[in-house]
C-alpha cells in the first residue's frame, strides 16, 4: 500500500492508539471506536479581523 493511499495518520484522544484515516472523512479509532477531534488550525491561516471604520483625524 502507497503512503498516499493511507491517508493522514491520527492519535485517538482516549486510547493514544495510532493509525491512517484511509481517506475517510469520518474516520474513527479502529481500537476503541472513539471520533477524532475537530482539526485546529494553524495560526497563520485564520482570518484577520476587520475594523471596518474609518481612521481617525484630528484636524479636518
């Protein structure tokens, strides 16, 4: 089997068992059964907040 056919690997959150998602969307632990956690992402990647007003003038 190709590592890409695997998929990502992934850690349960109850048992630390370890294993491939095998492409799957909803891919849960092959040993205990529990769901995977939502994906955090990474910092860089999140939207910036807009301000949206206008910028201050002390003189018009």
């Amino acid at each position: 089997m190709n590592r890409l056919d695997r998929g990502r690997k992934h850690a349960c959150p109850d048992c630390a068992c370890k294993y491939y998602d095998l492409g799957k969307k909803d891919a849960n632990c092959p040993k205990c059964g529990a769901k995977q956690a939502a994906p955090k992402m990474p910092r860089g990647t999140r939207l910036a907040k807009k301000t949206g007003g206008m910028p201050y003038r002390r003189y018009p």
